[in-house]
C-alpha cells in the first residue's frame, strides 16, 4: 500500500476543506514571511549604507528625518546650510573627513547627488566603465540607475525638481554620463553623481552659467550644501563635537547609529505586532486541521478497520494518517513562502521608497528555515489524536456495528 498515494487521495476526497485549511495556513506563514524578508533586508540596508559615517550635519529639525534623507535618500532634507560654516567645521581637529552632499533634484525616482569623491570612495565602489566626474554636469551612475533608465556612458539626460523628479525639468541643463558603478548593494546603486557645483548651477537664477574655480562665482558664503557627512578623528569626537555643533553653530548634528536603534524600536513593537498576528493564524490553521482530521477520522473509521482485515497494521495507518497532516502542512507552508517573497518583491517594485531601500523577494533569510520546521509541528501536532484514533480502531466492533 502506498501510503503518499492514499493520503492524497483522501486530501483530494475533501478538496474544499482542504483548501480552505491551506489557505488559512498560507496566510499566517505569509504574514511572518514578509515581516521576516522586511525587517532582515531593512535592517541590512540601514548598516550597510551607515557604513563609516559617524556623524550628519545638516539644518535644524528632526534628527531621523535628516539621516534618512542624507544617507538612505528616502525623505526630504530638512533643509540647506551654510557652505562656509560647514567647511568651517570640516577643519575641526576631532573631524577626520567630511563630505558634502547637495540635494534637489532627481532623474525618473533616483536622486542626483551632488558630492566629491570621497562619497563613493567610502563605500568602496568599483567603476565598471567610464570614470568619475570631473566637471559639472558630468554624472557617474549607480547600477541600479543604469540598469532601469537604460542610460550608458555618453548620453545626456534632463534632471527634473525634487526628491523623485517629478517637478518641473531644468532643460536650460543636461547631465551627460561618463562612467557607471559596478553593483554593491549599497545606497550608491541607487544615486547619480555629480559635482556639487552642478546643483548650484542648476538653483541658481543670477549667474548659473558662469564659474570660477571650483565653485560659481560669487560670494561663497551665499553658497548651501544640504548636509555634511562626518567621519570621526578619535573616539573622543563621538561625545563632544555633537554638543559642539549643536550647542554653538546653526546647524544639527545627528548619529546615524542612535537614530537606527530608535527607528528600530520603533518599528518593534508594529513588527512584533503583526508577527503574532501571523502565529495566531498558523495555531488556527493547526487548530481547523486537527479539526478535519479528526472528523475524518470518524467518517473512515469503516474504511480503517477493511484496510486492516486486509493486512494493514496499525503502525502503517498511524503513519498515513500523519503523512496526511504533513502534506497539508507543508503544502500550507510552502504557499505561504511562496506568498510572503511574492508580496516583497511587488512591494519593493510598485512603492518608490522601498523600490529606493532595494527591497525584494528574491532573497532567502535563514530564519525561513524554520518555518519549515514550523510546518512539521503543525503537520505532527494536527495530526496525531486522529492518527493514534486509527492506530486504536478495532477491526471486529466496527465490521460489526456495520
């Protein structure tokens, strides 16, 4: 007797309790699924682009709306400063590097970011062709840029304003590409580079066309960045030049590594939320097919006590009996795996902010692994009353009392 065989059989004998079992156990796995893929590729993507930026200078107001904006590029600035206070504090002898970022402007969704080359330098990105900029209006793509606008080294482009560049475009103004990044996961992917002179070109309405050096002629200390990234001297920078900078000067200092765990705990308690949103699905999916099983188990009792007289034992109809739990588990679990990726990539697709964090379903978190062990508990547990209930079926009461 072919014990996968016959559990199928029985599956398909009650095809529309099956399904709705298998929906509702897809669904509890989904949920955890998709809280699992977000928080681990979140979480993965906050460390990865914080990469050696130990402080953010930029305007007053909120300290994560000015991290997210400056280092992931998925807010709005909280504003400009000033270009000669900021380099100013570049010099501070606790600052061992800074680098400026001027922001404004975007090509289809993906920020132009004017900076120098210390920026990517700092995420180690490796060009795959062309080189870095050099003048205004010459940008080094990300590959993520490349890949979904189709630009290549050599051709020219229209930034439009605002942080997804749905604004109005600077026509006056063409960015030409000449060179592109290799992949690396990181936020540079998703960024167009340029010097910071071209953002200061493009916004400035008296003498956008005219420059002298490495900046628009003019009085520099009219000039404005959006921000400063910092890189610490000594360890000591990490507990003064915060204090310093917003204690004495016009502009906000921000850790990147405090606004994280914040934004973490803040987002623990919705995750955690729903997390066990999806495991009181999963105990009810157990709970249904418990239910199914042991009513099957009633309504076969007949069929049992025949495959017995006809040599079955009971050990091999204790074992179907849980395979039959076991299918319905896996094949709960599976879909559910199957839903929750699914739901992850059309969420990092269709939404611009988590089409910008990189997030996707192409991925496989190693705590998924233990949905699948999840799935043999619920498979073992649903199953085994009505498998010990056919383990104890007396062949000759029930011939009889039929």
């Amino acid at each position: 007797m072919n014990l996968m065989t016959l559990s199928l059989a029985y599956i398909r004998d009650r095809a529309l309790n099956s399904v709705l079992n298998l929906l509702l156990l897809a669904l509890g796995v989904a949920t955890i699924v998709t809280l699992i893929l977000f928080a681990s590729q979140f979480e993965e993507r906050l460390r990865q682009d914080a990469r050696g930026i130990h402080l953010v200078v930029g305007a007053k107001g909120s300290p994560l709306q000015l991290i997210l904006s400056t280092i992931y590029h998925v807010d709005i600035p909280t504003g400009n400063i000033s270009l000669a206070e900021a380099s100013a504090l570049s010099k501070h002898r606790l600052v061992a590097n800074a680098i400026p970022l001027a922001l404004g402007d975007a090509y289809r969704g993906f920020r132009i970011v004017g900076t120098d080359h210390s920026y990517p330098a700092g995420y180690k990105a490796e060009l795959a062709e062309g080189h870095l900029w050099e003048k205004p209006f010459e940008v080094t793509i990300g590959a993520r840029v490349k890949e979904e606008t189709g630009l290549k080294v050599g051709d020219t482009f229209h930034g439009g304003h605002g942080i997804t560049g749905s604004g109005a475009d600077h026509e006056e103004h063409a960015y030409r590409v000449v060179g592109s990044y290799k992949k690396s996961g990181a936020v540079i992917d998703r960024l167009i580079m340029t010097p910071v002179e071209s953002v200061w070109i493009i916004h400035d309405d008296a003498k956008r066309d005219k420059l002298k050096g490495p900046m628009i002629e003019g009085r520099p200390a009219e000039r404005e960045i959006t921000a400063m990234l910092i890189r610490y001297r000594s360890p000591i920078a990490a507990i003064t030049l915060p204090r310093f900078i917003n204690a004495r000067t016009r502009m906000q200092a921000a850790s990147p590594g405090f606004e994280i765990k914040r934004l973490m705990a803040l987002l623990g308690v919705g995750i955690q939320t729903l997390q066990g949103f999806g495991i009181l699905l999963v105990g009810t999916a157990a709970l249904s097919m418990f239910i199914a099983l042991y009513n099957a188990m009633q309504n076969r009792r007949y069929d049992i006590a025949i495959m017995r007289s006809l040599g079955a034992t009971r050990r091999k109809l204790f074992c179907q009996v849980l395979m039959e739990g076991l299918i319905m588990a896996g094949a709960g679990t599976l879909s559910g795996i199957l839903i929750g990726h699914t739901v992850i990539e059309l969420i990092g697709q269709l939404l611009p902010q988590a089409r910008a964090m990189g997030l996707t379903g192409l991925v496989w978190v190693p705590a998924e692994w233990y949905l699948l062990l999840l799935a043999g508990m619920v498979g073992i547990v649903s199953a085994v009353v009505p498998a010990v209930q056919a383990y104890r079926t007396d062949i000759v009461v029930t011939l009889s009392a039929r």
